[in-house]
C-alpha cells in the first residue's frame, strides 16, 4: 500500500455463533485486509468479473471491488475483514 491514508469504506467482523457475515457490499474498494483467521472468498468487481481469493493480511486489489462474497464453509472462523479506497 501506498504511503497516503487510506480511506476505510466498511469493517465487519465475523463471530461463528453469534454473527455471521454472509457477503460485503463496498462499490470502490481497492484493498482488502484480513485479521484473524485467513479465508476464501468470491470477490466480485464493479466490471461483473470476479474470481475466488484466500484473503489473508492486506491485498491490493487490481480492479475495484463491488462485493465479497463469503461461503458457508468460512462463515464458522473468526476474523474482521476491512475493505477500503487508497
């Protein structure tokens, strides 16, 4: 990441049990930064492409995100996922 401030557009944590994050609308993002446990989500961009990623500490995105998408099987580990705009 670049030495400006990032902007954060959305920070949600995923706690198995008591809440469960299923998907992530954030039009614009470029970054994605995961803390906690790493895992393997559909990220859908504003173009309609997506491709399925194991997100794991700070990833530059090369395309702007619209959406990630979170599987059933990740929704039982725990972990904040932060998406923002540099």
């Amino acid at each position: 990441m670049s030495s400006a401030s990032p902007k954060i557009l959305a920070r949600v944590a995923n706690v198995p049990g008591v809440v469960e994050v299923d998907r992530v609308i954030v039009p614009g993002g470029d970054y994605v930064k995961i803390t906690g446990s790493s895992i393997t989500a559909t990220v859908v961009y504003l173009d309609g492409s997506s491709e399925v990623l194991t997100l794991s500490g700070t990833i530059q995105l090369k395309k702007r995100v619209a959406r990630i998408l979170i599987p059933s099987s990740e929704r039982s580990k725990s972990f904040v996922i932060e998406v923002g705009k540099l």
